[in-house]
C-alpha cells in the first residue's frame, strides 16, 4: 500500500431512523441512515406489496382471473 494516501480508519456510531444504534468501521465518525437490518421489510420478513393505482385489479379484468 502506498503510504499517506488512505482515509484515517476511527470506530463510527451508526444511527437510524427507527431509533437502533450501532458501532462500526469508517472514516467519519458519526453516520445516520434510514434503513437497518432491524427495520428493512427483507430482514424483518413484513414485506408490504402496494397496490399503486388498482394495476393488480386491472390485471386480472383483463384476464378474467378471479382472486
């Protein structure tokens, strides 16, 4: 590696919206984001489908689906 090129590596403490905290690795000290693996639907396993604008009922009058 060549020397005086690399950020300055100092423990951060990471923060989220849904109020969870955790310490980490970085080259800023202080972060804040909106989505954790304690809040993101893939981890907490509450995915939530939305319906924008009746696209699924429109789908299935045009296929005659019923369900």
């Amino acid at each position: 590696m060549k020397p005086d090129i690399h950020p300055e590596l100092t423990e951060a403490t990471v923060t989220c919206v849904c109020g969870n905290v955790f310490q980490t690795i970085s080259s800023k000290p202080q972060m804040r984001v909106e989505v954790c693996s304690k809040c993101h639907p893939f981890f907490t396993g509450q995915r939530k489908y939305v319906d924008t604008e009746g696209r699924v009922e429109k789908f299935r009058q045009k296929y005659g689906l019923n369900s």
